[in-house]
C-alpha cells in the first residue's frame, strides 16, 4: 500500500513529535483526542512572512477558463490513439494528422487523406504523440522534509514492508489528516503549484487527488494556474487500530472531514474551468470508521461521483481489520453497501476468491502504482501476481505514481513498470505489450476517474490533451516500434511538449504561465514556512 507513500513515511515521522497532540501508545505515534485535534489544526500561522513571488492565473478573473476557437492541424506525425485493439479506431497512424477546434479534437487521419482546414498548423514530423497521460492516485505531498542520506545511511524498513504496520500507518494517516489546515493559502498554494507542475512537466495531464498533505482549494488554483486537469478531494482518515486489542482509536474529528468534503465537492466538483472536479476518497479501509467510510458513499452519490479508497492493499490488513470489526476489509466494504461501478480501488490485491467476485460483480475499478512498490518494501506485485493476471485476462487496470515528499517518477515510468513487470510476472511477453502498457495510464486511467468519455484517447469528439516525444534521436534509429523504444529507453525528461485542451502548457521545459526557477523558488520558501511552525 504505497499509498501517498510520504517516501517510507519519513518525511512526516520528523514532523509528527513536534505537535502537542502527539501522544504516544506502545511506542506508536498517534493523534490524542478530537478537541486536541481540532486546536491543533486551527492553529494559525501569525507572524509568517511568506508571500508568493507571482500570483499569475491560467484563467479569467471569474475562474472560466479562456477561450480557444483557432483550428489547429497538427500533421507529419506518428500517433498512438490509446485504441484498444479490438476497436474499430486504429492503435496506431505511422503518418498522421490531428484537427482539433478549439479545446476538442474533430478529426484524424493519415497524411493519404484530404487534410481538413485550419488557422494553424503545426509539422510534427519526428514527433510521437500520445493521449495526454492520466496520473488516477497520486498524493501531493511535498510539504514534509526530505532526509535522505546520499549513501543510505537512513534506510530503515517501513511501515508499508513486511506486511505492513498497521498501527504505525494509522497513526501517521491521522496525522497528516490535519497537516492541510496547518500552511497559510499562498503556502498551500506555492506548494501545490511546484508539486503540481512536477506531474504536468512529465506529462501528465490529469490527476486524482486521493488524498494530500494540503488543501483542495490549492491544488485545485494550481491546477487552474498551470493549466493542467484534476479531482480534488480530502486526506481523510479519522480511526487507527493499534496492533493489539479489539478497539479503534479515533484520530482525527469525522464531522469536521465529512464537512470538509462535503464543502469541497459544493465548490470544486464539475468547476466552470472546465479542468478541476472532485470526488470523495478515504485513505484505507483501517483509517476510516464506518461513519465516515458511509458518508464517502453518500456524497459521491449526491453528486454522481467517482470515489476512491485504498483497499485490501497489504498483507497484515484484514487480519487487523477483523480483529476490531469482525469481518475483512472488502467484506467490510461491501457489507456498508460502497462497492459499485463508481468506486476505484487502490493497491488491491490481497483477498479470497469470494472478495475478488464481489469486486468483479460490483464493477469496481482497479488501479495501481507499479513502480512505487519496491521503493518501500512491498511486495504488492508478487505475492499472487493478481495485476499481471488481470491485464492477462483483458481486464482494464490503471496505472499511477502514487505519492511522495519529493518527486520520484512520472506516468512514464508507471507504464514502463507497468509493461515490465507484468510480462515477467505473468511469464509471458504479451501479458502487457506496450500499447497495453499505454492504455493504462490513458484510456484505463479516464475511465479510473469517470472521465473516460472525454478523455484518455485521440479520436474525434474527445478533449485535446496531447503528449509530443521527439523520436528524432539515435535510440529509434532500429526500432519499427517507437512506443517500445520510449518506454524501454525514455523517462519523463524525454517529454518535448504537453497540450491540454488545445493549448500548449508545456513545450521544452517551460509553462507559458510561470517560469520554472519562480515556482521552485516559491516552493523552497513555503516549505520552509510552513515546517518552521510545525516543527520547532
């Protein structure tokens, strides 16, 4: 269960001791009472000199989204549409053109037929474009500190390895519940913007906030900014089960989490920017009381939501799930009535064969983040092999970066452990070809996050969210299979140009909103703000 990670969980273990309502059972770190809480999370941040050095916005003052009405063809291309081979739409055009008005694509076609008319046009000869990558679980988390040691002196197992640590994960979970409510705006925004821009640079077009150690209202102003999409929501996680005794220990104030993503889905979701909406999610199935896990259903409900959680993702969970509510986690979720076809589930992959069919039956959508495990000592892949297993079998599966306090691989390098591990795992190299690889950080990924009708492939009707790679250079020179090449040989930095709704918001490293070096510069000094009252 990688979940937000927080990188070994670290970077908020420096944090945590400083708060006064830390208090400490068997040596585990946990939140006291909700009324300790409370004051703890209303703390303000007087006396912070902090300002953000630029306060550009990607869109008008009244938060709409500027409009774009020129007709863009872009020609000379080789284009990989994020088609499943069994539509009537190609996988692939080797020499391609795409016509999009405005912020959707009209037409595409190979250079043998009649080009279509436009105001601009673009020559992407040596160019491979890709559907805008689709990052579903991701945690924005770059608030806490980073101490890494260059010779890994400071390596430790974490609380995800060896089954998991239940109690420890409980108690930071409910922990970082609180961290949002802690930094000032422009903070939480400079801090959203640079972790943000991270993602967008590498290509990402899209993400879902599952949860982060700032506020939805930030990162849904940074993703507006940059001009970039995203879902919103809450860290919530109000419970935590120690590892011993049949009792949870509440955390954190439910009312007051419930309430907050009641509010932020009355602001945030379907926003008028046409690029931010958002959904309710849970940290885990340990971390939530029923009350909370029932109000998640009923809000996505209210709103036709998507919502998320993670579930069945470690070894040790369902024993200590059970150990306090008498039944599995899946189980357990599926006895509140919260499995449905709305729901995506996150690291799944520890149940019986009975919780597997409620999954299936119920149509619930899997992601995972395939090239985050081994970071922590996880052994999500191979204890049963059940991801390999799904994509063997047909089955849609999204991939994602997961979450850290620094950034640690893009949508690139989840497909590509995607597409590797998957066929070595599943002892066959067509368990996960490469355009299968594609498709779940594209089209498997929209449909993750209930956007699969505008987003994930490039095909006519669909929003104009590209990816450009310059297959120019000396690694394609031998290859017929440039989308191989890239994911064997690329990383994030390969990305040339990022276009999200028709317009360009990256291309060579740079956004036309913000310069790179203001966004870090902002960041470093938000950062430091804010862990200058959190920790003394």
């Amino acid at each position: 269960m990688s979940c937000c990670a927080l990188h070994t969980a670290r970077g908020y273990q420096a944090l945590m001791p400083s708060l006064s309502s830390i208090v400490y059972n068997q040596g585990l770190p946990i939140m006291a009472t909700s009324n300790q809480i409370s004051a703890a999370n209303s703390s303000t941040a007087a006396n912070v000199e902090f300002a953000l050095a630029t306060s550009k916005k990607h869109t008008q003052d009244d938060g709409a989204q500027r409009q774009n009405n020129i007709r863009q063809l872009i020609k000379n291309a080789f284009i990989y549409t994020g088609q499943h081979n069994n539509n009537t739409a190609p996988v692939c055009i080797t020499n391609g053109w795409i016509a999009i008005d405005g912020d959707t694509i009209t037409a595409v076609g190979t250079m043998e037929d009649a080009l279509p008319p436009a105001d601009s046009i673009v020559d992407a000869s040596g160019s491979m474009i890709l559907p805008g990558f689709i990052n579903p679980h991701w945690h924005e988390s770059f608030v806490a500190p980073n101490d890494e040691k260059p010779d890994d002196s400071h390596l430790h197992p974490t609380p995800y390895s060896n089954g998991g640590d239940i109690g420890a994960l409980g108690g930071m979970f409910g922990f970082i519940s609180g961290v949002a409510k802690r930094l000032t705006p422009d903070e939480a925004l400079a801090i959203a913007r640079w972790s943000l821009w991270t993602q967008l640079r590498s290509g990402t077009t899209t993400l879902g906030d599952l949860g982060s150690a700032n506020t939805a209202d930030a990162m849904a102003q940074a993703a507006i900014d940059l001009g970039m999409r995203i879902r919103v929501s809450r860290w919530s996680s109000d419970i935590m089960i120690p590892n011993e005794g049949c009792a949870a220990i509440p955390v954190a104030n439910t009312l007051e989490q419930i309430n907050d993503v009641q509010q932020l889905m009355d602001k945030w979701h379907n926003h008028r920017s046409g690029l931010v909406s958002a959904m309710p999610t849970v940290m885990g199935t340990f971390g939530s009381s029923d009350e909370q896990l029932i109000a998640m259903k009923t809000i996505a409900d209210q709103y036709q939501s998507p919502y998320a959680m993670h579930l069945g993702a470690l070894p040790n969970e369902s024993a200590a799930i059970e150990r306090v509510f008498g039944k599995s986690s899946i189980q357990r979720v599926a006895d509140l009535g919260l499995l449905s076809e709305r729901l995506m589930t996150v690291h799944t992959a520890f149940f019986n064969d009975h919780e597997y069919q409620l999954l299936q039956n119920a149509k619930v959508k899997f992601c995972y983040a395939p090239g985050h495990y081994g970071m922590l000592g996880e052994n999500t892949l191979s204890a049963n092999g059940h991801f390999a297993q799904r994509l063997k079998d047909g089955l849609p599966l999204a991939s994602s970066t997961d979450g850290d306090i620094f950034y640690s691989g893009g949508m690139t390098e989840a497909m590509r452990a995607a597409h590797l591990t998957s066929n070595e795992i599943g002892n066959c190299n067509t368990v996960c070809p490469p355009t299968t690889a594609l498709l779940t950080g594209t089209a498997y990924a929209a449909d993750a996050l209930d956007w699969g009708n505008r987003l994930g492939s490039i095909v006519a009707g669909k929003q104009a969210d590209l990816v450009f790679v310059n297959k120019d250079n000396w690694r394609y020179r031998n290859s017929q299979h440039p989308l191989r090449t890239f994911l064997l040989t690329s990383s994030s930095q390969d990305i040339a140009q990022v276009m999200v709704a028709g317009q360009t918001v990256m291309q060579n490293g740079a956004n036309p909103y913000f310069s790179e070096a203001e966004l870090f510069d902002d960041y470093q000094r938000a950062a430091q703000s804010a862990r200058s009252r959190i920790k003394p």
